[in-house]
C-alpha cells in the first residue's frame, strides 16, 4: 500500500468506530476539537505560525479570524442534528436518518492554513466522518500544529486519533491526486486549479469559485458609514479573503464625496504614474503574480516604488479604472489590500458594469451593495441585484469579508468556502456547512392516495386555451 492509502484505510477504521457514536457523544467531540483552536494560547501560536510560513495576511487577524469563524461554526453546529432521525413528516410519511459519508478530504489554501482546516474539520466530526487534510505547501507546518492541538483533545475524549489526519510532508499534486481518488467525498477550497482538480477527480467533490467581490456605493448611501466598512473588510488579513473587496463602483452623484470618505478612512488614491508602476509589479502578462498578495501597503508601496509619500502610510491603496477584462487587469482579483474605484452615471449602469466585470471573473460569488439603510429603496435595490447579476449572495451594508462567511449579525453559515453555483462552474451556491458533509437515508411510508384531476392542475391553460 501506498503512505496515502495507509492514511485512508486508517481513517475508515476509526470511522467505523466513530459512526457508533451517538448524538450526545459527537457532540462531545466536536467541542473538544473546536478547544484545539479556541484556547487564546494555542490560537495565538497558530496565527503566527501562519504568518511566518506563508508570509501572507497579519497575525492578530488571523487571531481574530480562527477564533470568530470557529465560534460561529461551533454555535451553528450546536443545534444541528446529526445522528439518527433528523427529521419527520407524518403527512408525507416520510422520516430521515442523517447518515456519514466516509472519509472526506479536505483540500485548504495557504491563505487560511488554520481556520479552513479546523472548519472542515468540525464539519466532518459532526457527521461522523473521518477527515485527511491535504493543505497547501506553504500552509504544512501550521496545519501539522494544528493536527498535534487536534489529537490531544480526542485524546482527551477517548476518542481515534485517526479520525483526523494530514498528507505527510512534503505536499505534492500526485499525493493529493490520489487521496481525492480514494475517499468518498472531496470538499476544496483554494486555487481554481485546485478546484478543477476536485470536480474531475472521480469522486464527490464540492469546490468553490473564484472570487473578485465588488461593492456598489449608490446616492443613498451613508457614506461614512460606507467608508468605514469597507475599510474594515478590506484591511482584514491583508485582503486575504475571496470575500475582500476587489473594487467598488459609485454612482456619480456621490463620486467625489464618497472618495474623499475614502480617504479619511484611510485609503490613498493613486496617480496614473503610480497604478503603471504598481500593474508592472503586480501582473505580468495580464496575469496576477504572488509578488505582493496579503502584503500590508507599506511593503506594496516599497516593492513597486510608488511615488505618492502617503502610500507608505496608507490602510489601503486606490486606482481607479473605466474598463474591465484583459485590457484592464485592476479589474480582477487582487487578494491584497488595493482597491479598484469606478465611477457608474447611475445605479443601473453601477450595476451593468458588475456584470461585465463579473463575466470576466467573479460570476457566482457575491456582491456588496452600501445604500439606504431601510425602506423600499434598500429593498428595491437589493431585490434587483438579486434578480440580475450572477451571484449567490447581495451583502447589504455589511463589511463585505466579515459577512460572507457568516457573521454573528446576519443569518449566513459561518463558513470558509463560499459555493458560486453555476455560474462559478460550482454545484452548489450556499456557503459550504455540515449538510454538505451528511448522506441522508429516506423511510417512505404509504400514504392515502391523492390523485389530481389534468383539469385542476391546468385550469389556466385550458381558460387560455380550450380544448375541442
């Protein structure tokens, strides 16, 4: 046997055994895994070890970020059935039984090498999987850590180690081919090469799309209030997220105010002279390079030799744009805390320019939208993004990288790894949570029988069109 196929096999025993657990059991063990994180000291090594092996994002928001995605993901688990009847339905007769699916893999990115892992993790527990976490190379060590952390708390529950194990060192393609080949379920989050590499796999697999968020700033809208979350999401972890703001277009009535908001929320608007400087080190070919992804602007400004004195100092830096596509590259995604600005006549051009943007990258994701605070223009507003552009979510008035993956203050669940649908060459549109790691064994009892009459069931075609 193969090391992966060892790993494997070794997951499905301690499945086996897991699977035995009752509710109250895994429940048990999911919070004790959920501590592996949570407690501030192992936490804290967590966030700098991650900073330091990647080099990407900043150590007291990834603090942050492992310790609220967690929170939130163990509050939506903690209510969530998993084991036996999950439901019951006396009129249709039918009762369902939440079944594991095996052994899953989960494939996690380097930009979150803790908080992904340990979402998936708890994920897979609830529902009595087991898990192997394929991370990315950069994101090894802190994951291995994370394991250790991991392992002592099912020790503590007297619960198999093997219900949580990693690829061993070092990470290659060949090595994660392979587990997606063997396991019953693939769940990826990460590069879209990662991605294509789960769904053509052979096996189950939910992967995510790519990312590229925008935020429409409308004549409605508190500005400041605006500024400020945008600002918030956009500096969180160096911009890390497929869910921080790449660009965010204006209606043109409040254009000017609304940069100057900006401004005194921190960010620094570039010259011409200085977004060339700032594309030759950041796209080579049209493409985006890693040269300065999750990099704090100071190191931005350093690295491309912007002019502009305050761009050393800034929270984060602005180009702005009139395009989109290959020819404007700031148009796509940038996972660094620069922010694309464009001026839009009104709020439907605000909103056919997100959807050119999007058809170039970005389809299926989400979309912010900063307006009225209540009433009918936010709900009319909000309502037409809905209907139109090709999203899953319309984040209203939310710091966008805060909300998307669930946030204490909306209904979402908390979640890493956002579905696109198909829009986003994805096979599901929710934020990825535990329904995505449970089979489900449906009893179908007899019922009386109910058999519809064609004439009720096509009344309004029949009064449109009746029949001789």
């Amino acid at each position: 046997m193969t090391p992966v196929e060892k790993i494997v096999e070794r997951g499905r025993l301690a499945q086996q055994k897991y699977e035995e657990y009752t509710q109250a059991q895994v429940n048990l063990v999911v919070e004790a895994v959920a501590w592996a994180i949570l407690e501030p000291k192992r936490n804290q090594e967590l966030a700098e070890l991650a900073v330091k092996d990647t080099g990407l994002g900043d150590v007291a928001d990834k603090f942050k970020k492992n310790f609220r995605k967690t929170l939130g993901l163990i509050r939506d688990l903690s209510i969530a059935k998993t084991v036996g009847v999950i439901s019951e339905d006396l009129k249709t007769g039918l009762t369902e039984y939440a079944r594991p699916v095996g052994v899953v893999a989960a494939i996690t990115p380097s930009t979150n090498p803790g908080a992904t892992p340990i979402n998936k993790i708890l994920n897979s527990l609830k529902c009595r999987n087991a898990v192997v976490i394929a991370p990315s190379p950069k994101g090894y060590s802190t994951c291995a850590r994370l394991l250790e952390f991991v392992h002592q708390q099912l020790d503590l529950v007297n619960a198999p180690r093997d219900l949580v194990q990693m690829l061993p060192f070092p990470i290659t393609k060949n090595s994660t081919n392979e587990l997606m080949r063997l396991v019953d379920l693939v769940v990826a989050t990460g590069s879209q090469a990662n991605i294509r590499a789960a769904y053509s796999c052979g096996t189950p697999a939910f992967g995510v799309g790519a990312g590229n968020v925008l935020a429409i700033i409308d004549e409605y809208a508190d500005l400041n209030g605006a500024a400020a979350k945008i600002t918030q999401s956009k500096t969180f972890d160096n911009a890390t997220s497929c869910s921080s703001e790449n660009g965010v277009v204006i209606c043109a009535d409040v254009y000017a105010q609304a940069l100057e908001a900006l401004e005194r929320a921190g960010g620094v608007l570039l010259d011409e002279a200085d977004k060339k400087r700032l594309e030759k080190v950041m796209f080579q070919a049209g493409k985006l390079t890693s040269t300065l992804t999750a990099q704090y602007p100071s190191v931005i400004a350093e690295h491309a030799q912007l002019q502009n004195p305050k761009a050393r100092e800034a929270q984060f830096l602005m180009v702005e744009e009139d395009g989109f596509g290959p020819s404007a590259p700031f148009s796509g995604e940038k996972l660094s805390p620069i922010l694309t600005v464009w001026k839009a006549t009104d709020f439907k051009a605000a909103q056919d320019l997100v959807t050119n943007v999007y058809n170039y990258q970005g389809n299926g994701h989400s979309v912010g939208l900063h307006t009225a605070l209540s009433g009918d223009v936010m709900e009319k507003r909000a309502a037409m993004l809905a209907e139109n552009l090709k999203v899953a979510r319309v984040i209203v008035n939310q710091a966008h990288t805060i909300a998307t993956g669930g946030s204490f203050e909306n209904g979402l669940p908390f979640s890493l790894s956002m579905g696109c649908g198909t829009w986003g060459k994805n096979n599901f549109s929710d934020n990825m949570n535990y329904r995505h790691y449970l089979n489900i064994s449906r009893v179908v009892r007899p019922i009386p029988e109910r058999v519809p009459k064609v004439e009720d069931l096509l009344k309004d075609y029949f009064a449109r069109f009746p029949q001789t």
